[in-house]
C-alpha cells in the first residue's frame, strides 16, 4: 500500500459545490454580488420581540443551518453573537442559499443594518441583517482554516 492510498483513506474526498446562482432580489432581500441584505422574519414567535428589542444598528449576528427544523429543512437561523435567537431567512431565500451554507460547513457572520417598527402603537419590531456569502475558495468544507471577512473594512 502506497503512502497516497493511506491518506485516502483517513481524509475522505471533499465533494464540490458550484456557488449558488441566486436573484437579484428575493420576497424582502436583495442581493448584490456576496452580499446580501434581508430582513429577518419570525421575530415575533417565542419572545423574540424581546431579543430584538435589545439589538442595535451594526451588532454582530450568526447563520446558521437548521437542517432538523420540523417546519422548513431548508432554515437558515440568524441569531445575536451571545445564541439568542433573532428569527430565520425568509423560506425563498434559505432554500436558494442552503446548499453554498452546506458547502461552507460553519456559520456566517452578519451585522445587524436596520431596526424597523415600534413597541407604539401595536407596531412589532423587525431587523434586517446584511452578510456577506463565503468565497468560492472557501467552500467545500475547506480544511486550510476559516478566513472571516474583514467587517470593520465595509459599510452596510
């Protein structure tokens, strides 16, 4: 047995995915090359009205897959930097981006752009995100390290 066949077989083939080709614009999202700006729904199940209520423009957020979601296989979550959650991607734009977040293997990081609503008036408070998706060198459960975008160097 060869030294390549060993390696083989501890490190399995790494299956390659094609970035996903994606609209310019989905239901409440835009996208902009890799990135994308949307707004996060189901931010007024379980008491997340309250976790919104805490974020402010430009805090840090986290998606992330869902696959055992009993309603949506497809969800994506977005939650606060301390595992609160904030809400999902709407369903049109989670199933579109599912297979490059699969691909990718880890959460993306995204900031909070937007607080929209009131706590007046019977108004619920809402939030959009923007994040940037990986780069294509960064997919496919790359095994060279993450290499997280500079967020401090972009304006949303």
């Amino acid at each position: 047995m060869k030294n390549r066949d060993v390696i083989e077989k501890i490190i399995p083939p790494i299956h390659q995915v094609e970035p996903p080709k994606l609209q310019g614009s989905y239901p409440q999202a835009r996208v902009k090359g890799r990135l994308v700006t949307t707004k996060v729904v189901g931010v007024t199940f379980e008491g997340r009205q309250e976790v919104v209520a805490r974020l402010q423009r430009g805090d840090r957020v986290w998606l992330e897959r869902e696959p055992d979601n009993p309603y949506d296989r497809d969800a994506i979550r977005v939650s606060r930097e301390n595992g609160e959650q904030i809400g999902y991607l709407n369903r049109h734009l989670a199933a579109s981006l599912n297979p490059y977040f699969q691909a990718y293997g880890y959460p993306v990081r995204g900031r909070v752009s937007l607080l929209t609503g009131s706590g007046f008036g019977g108004y619920s408070l809402g939030c959009l995100i923007s994040f940037k998706l990986p780069r294509p060198n960064q997919l496919n459960n790359n095994r060279n390290g993450l290499h997280f975008e500079d967020w401090d160097d972009w304006d949303l």
